[in-house]
C-alpha cells in the first residue's frame, strides 16, 4: 500500500475527481472532522 504523500497532487486531484459523490462528501466530513479534532 503506497502512502498517500507517494502520490502527486495532481494524480491524487485527478482520482478525487473520479469518485462518486457521495464518497467525496464522506472524505469530506471525515477530513472536517479531523481539522476540528486537531484544535
């Protein structure tokens, strides 16, 4: 399993686009609520 920093950003941009929306509102609300746990 390669790291996700392995991967360029615009490869990454790329894969992020292809998803499905509701797996990009999922990592969405995942990644919300790892910023606000962070604080």
């Amino acid at each position: 399993v390669s790291r996700p920093s392995s991967i360029p950003p615009n490869t990454r941009d790329n894969l992020y686009q292809g998803l499905p929306p509701s797996i990009k509102s999922a990592l969405r609300a995942k990644v919300q609520s790892f910023h606000v746990s962070e604080e």
